[in-house]
C-alpha cells in the first residue's frame, strides 16, 4: 500500500496518539506536548503526514475554485470571494489568521534533537517539516503580507505572541532561508516514497515563492503594499537559479498519450485526467495530490467539473481571447481568427490547448462499456450547478472514470501539484524580469510547452504587435511569456495569485464576460433556455453573457485596489496584541 494513501488515517492516528490516557498520566488534549514522543522513524513519518492534508486538490470542484477569484473564471455566485469583488470586511477573528500549523511545525523543529532515528530518517522528515513551514508562511504571507516571524514554539506567556509584524520583504528571505535548510536535507526523487516531498518540489516551490515576491515588491513599490525597498533582483536571481536547477534533473514533458476516442496531441489534456495509479510513470510531475478508489479515497469531482461547480461557474472571454491561433499570432491580428459568434467559430484555428481545456462539441465526456456521451451544449440550464458562460471546462474531466464508477460523479484521478512546466515559465519570466531572457532561454523554456501543444515557436523579438496585450507598458516579451503562463497554467491556482503579485488592477476589475449569448437560441437545451427571458439580466450592451451584470452593471467589478490586495486582520487579534497594524484600507 502506498504511503501517500494513508495520509489522513496516520495523521488521525498520530493525534490520538498524542491525546491518549493511561491510569497514571493524562496528556492535555488543549496543546502540543513532547510527553512519550521519542521520534522515532515512524513518528516522524506520521507527524509529517499531518500537513500533508493542508496542500491544494482536495476540494471537489479545486479546479473550479482555484481560478474563482481571477480573470480565468466567472462565479455564478461571487460572495465568496470577497476580496477579488471588493466585499471583503473585517473579521470579529479569524479570517485565516491562524497560527497553529506554524506552531505545529516548530514543535517538531524544536524537539527533534530527542530523536535517536538514522540521520539520514531525521534529514528527510526534517527537510519536509522545513517545506511546510515555508508553505505555511508562504500562504499567510499572500494573504496578509507582513507578519510576525515565529522561530519557536511558543507558550502562553511567550513575549514574542506581542511582536509586531516585519516587512514583507523580511517574511519573504526567511521563507527562503528555510527553504534552503529543506533543499539541504530533502533527498532526490528516486530516493523519495512516491507521494512524499522531495528535493526538486523545494527547490521548484522556492523559485514559485521568489518569483512571486520579487514581482510583488517591483509592481507595487510606491504603493502601501510595498516591500522594504531593497534590490528586487535578488528575488528574480533566486526564482531563476532555483528553476533552472529543476531544469538540469532530466525531466521532461509528458507527451505519450494516445486514445482512439480523443483527438492525437492531448498529452497536456491527460496529465489532468490520470488515474493515480499511473501519475508516477509521468516525469514532467514532481509531486501529485493521489487517491485510490479500492480504498474509497475519492472525491465527488467528476460531475462537479462537467457541470460548472457549486453554484455555477464559467471559463471567461477574457482566457478565452488569451489563446493564440494556429499561425502563433493573437486574435486581434491572425487572419485565421474566426470570430466568436459561435463555439465553433472561437474554438477553429486556436492554440490546441484551447480545446484541451474548453470543452468542444463532439468530444467524450464519459465513455463506458463501449458506449461515448459526447459533449454537445454547455450546461447552462443545470441546476443547482448551472454553467455561467457558455464556455464550460475539459481540463480535469475524465470520461474514463466510468469504468471504476457507475454513476460517472466519483472520481480517483491525480491532482499534480508540481510539476516540470512550472519551472520552465518561472526560468522564462525571472530571465525576463533580469533582462537576459534570450532567443536560447526561450528555446528551452516557452517553446518545449509550444512544442507539445504543437504552437509556433516564441521568437524574442516577438514579431508582432498585439493590440489587447494585457501589460502594455510592459515589453512585448513579457506579454507572451505572461500569456503562456496564463494559458499553460489555467485552472491550476495560480493566476489569482498573478494578477495580484503584477497589481494588474484593470484586470482583476474588468467584466466577467462569457460568450454570445445569441449562439444558444432554440438549442436543445434539457429543460430549455429561453434566450428572450434570460438576456435583459445577463446579455451586456455588445451580446456577450454577463453573469454579474445585475450586481455590477455594465462596469468594473467591486476590487478596491487601496486595499484589496491584502485581508485584513480580525479585529480580536488587533485587540489582544497592540503591536499589530492593520492593513491598509481597512
């Protein structure tokens, strides 16, 4: 049985064991206490499983949410993602200012000295509990942006539970620091129990972390939400050097998938519909979120992903534009472009990714026993869970799930987490950001991702101008290596925290647009869509679906980039500890 299965039951285990009672001694059950833990290899192993639980992939509709709050998708339901739509208040507490998992952390860190364990069991678990710590810190940091730095367990009367909060910029080197203790004593992937950190998911996580603050502190100088002011290259020469290391440990793009119901080409498809049996056979994933359907280790994803998620979602127009078309060129300027009257128009002469991760009519949905239903019309009349724009995802859909489960709504298929493409863009955009990102750099980074999509090649000159680029004070480059990242990695979680790290405030407010609405008339919708009722609440004034122009009208959505680009600290913690500011805006 695989280790990485029976993380949730070990980390339930462990707790208990933590709590447990004998006549003479009770552990309290309010705190973390050393008391009967030698650390021993299998303790460790169990105290690190805990954490494994908090990475992202387990949430039914994850590939729908990850997205939710970004340009990427549009929300039937917007409330909740208060920060993106501009309704975020202050908590009375909570609102994820939450310490425990740091603590929790450095209670290992502290008390793995009492460990009598190989060296090389103490390197490894300590090397992923070092991981974590800077995953956590990572996540607060995103979302709150200075923070107090916590070295050590701390007690009830600890003085440091009433230190104020450092600069981003210190929270940021220290997240990297420790990541740098983690790539020391992690072990490479071929000495790694499949499902378990490793060096290279560090080392890929550090340029992630690096690339993020460096852009952040470049975007938003001059801004309330600054950094300290010190050179930002630092950050950029970290994510690069990182990403480039991951570069040099031979992985490659998966680019083997072959199926006589599924078009040729759809590797990038596959990678996100792969059992989890088989994701260890992929090299271009570094770590994946698995689960086992013989040990009833599912998730209800499948029908969740085919109808929209809970409350209904949509792939908007603007990712929808992103998409170059066949001849490499963008829409505004390809003579291939054919418009988006219709599914079939904006879908002809794309990128082949588009159709990998838009569902087309034709393509199967759910094969079983010899039988393929086939994708025809969005769900735009489901309920509860309608789709919102016409345009419906296929990234993450498997219609092989039929065969492990009847009803076609369960699914065990992989989530990966890390994987070899994310090092190539990273390398691209730090290469960029340092102005040495040449013809060289391109070609083993944007154009390997060109190559198995099957686009033309990225050329540093660029070639072209392109009319809707999203940064146009920004380079020509920047733009493509920008949309290619947008486009490899849509629906994976990460363009949310993009568009916030480039403060591109025009794109987090703009529409959340979809498709022409008129395309839907008299289509065989189950029950029907009656275009005439439906268009004065969401067509907008050029035809496309609105789905939110009841609340936000024909403009902006609600994003108040003074201040919504952070949370704000709940109001109890600000009472308790007159040391903490709060963040701006709020």
């Amino acid at each position: 049985m695989k280790k990485h299965t029976l993380v949730i039951m070990m980390a339930v285990l462990f707790i208990a064991m933590l709590s447990c009672e004998d006549e003479l001694t009770t552990i309290p059950k309010d705190t973390i206490t050393d008391q009967g833990i030698t650390f021993s290899a299998n303790e460790m192993e169990m105290y690190a499983n805990q954490f494994y639980t908090s990475l992202p992939g387990t949430m039914a509709a994850w590939a729908w949410e990850s997205d939710a709050a970004s340009d990427n998708d549009v929300p039937a339901s917007f409330t909740s993602y208060p920060l993106a739509f501009g309704t975020q208040t202050i908590p009375a507490s909570g609102g994820g200012w939450g310490w425990g998992n740091i603590r929790n952390v450095n209670f290992f860190l502290d008390n793995i000295t009492v460990s009598e364990a190989p060296q090389s069991d103490q390197d490894k678990y300590t090397g992923e509990i070092l991981f974590f710590k800077a995953f956590f810190y990572f996540d607060l940091m995103k979302r709150f942006g200075d923070l107090p730095w916590l070295s050590t367990t701390l007690d009830v009367d600890s003085p440091e539970l009433f230190d104020g909060r450092l600069s981003r910029s210190i929270v940021a080197d220290s997240i990297l620091s420790v990541l740098d203790r983690s790539i020391e004593k992690l072990p490479i992937k071929s000495q790694t129990q499949e499902g378990r950190i490793h060096k290279d998911v560090a080392l890929l996580f550090k340029a992630r972390v690096a690339l993020f603050e460096g852009t952040w502190e470049k975007y938003h100088a001059g801004t309330p939400f600054e950094g300290d002011g010190r050179d930002v290259n630092r950050f950029f020469t970290q994510a690069r050097d990182a990403a480039e290391e991951v570069m040099e440990d031979g992985y490659t793009l998966y680019n083997d998938f072959s199926h006589p119901e599924i078009p040729e080409g759809f590797s990038y498809w596959r990678l996100f519909s792969t059992p989890s049996n088989e994701i260890s056979s992929i090299s271009e994933v570094l770590l994946a979120r698995e689960y086992s359907a013989d040990l009833d280790l599912i998730y209800w994803g499948q029908q969740i992903r085919t109808s929209g998620g809970p409350n209904g979602h949509g792939i908007s127009k603007s990712l929808v534009d992103s998409y170059l078309c066949s001849d490499g060129l963008p829409i505004g300027v390809s003579p291939q472009y054919m418009g988006d009257e219709t599914l079939e128009d904006v879908t002809t002469n794309r990128d082949p990714r588009m159709k990998m991760t838009i569902s087309t009519p034709g393509m199967p949905i759910k094969i079983s026993d010899g039988v393929v239903d086939t994708y025809e019309l969005p769900f735009l009349t489901l309920n509860p869970w309608p789709n919102t724009t016409g345009y419906q995802i296929y990234k993450w859909l498997s219609p092989f799930i039929a065969t492990e489960d009847a009803s076609g709504n369960n699914t065990s298929n992989a989530v990966p987490l890390f994987r070899y493409a994310e090092a190539l863009l990273i390398a691209a955009e730090a290469h960029e950001e340092l102005g040495t990102c040449t013809q060289a750099v391109l070609d083993r980074t944007i154009n390997l991702l060109r190559d198995r999509a099957g686009v033309p090649h990225l050329n540093a000159s660029v070639g072209f101008s392109d009319p809707n680029w999203n940064f146009p004070d920004l380079s020509p480059l920047m733009n493509e290596i920008r949309r290619e990242r947008r486009v490899e990695l849509a629906f994976e979680g990460f363009r949310r925290d993009d568009l916030y790290r480039w403060a591109a405030t025009d794109l987090i407010r703009a529409p959340r647009l979809g498709s022409k609405l008129e395309q839907w008339r008299d289509r065989p919708f189950e029950p029907a869509y009656d275009v005439d009722e439906v268009s004065p609440r969401i067509e907008n004034v050029d035809g496309y679906i609105s789905p939110l122009l009841q609340t936000f009208g024909e403009g902006e959505v609600g994003f108040d980039p003074s201040k919504n680009y952070l949370a704000p600290l709940p109001v109890d913690q600000l009472t308790l500890n007159p040391n903490l500011e709060q963040n701006p805006g709020y």
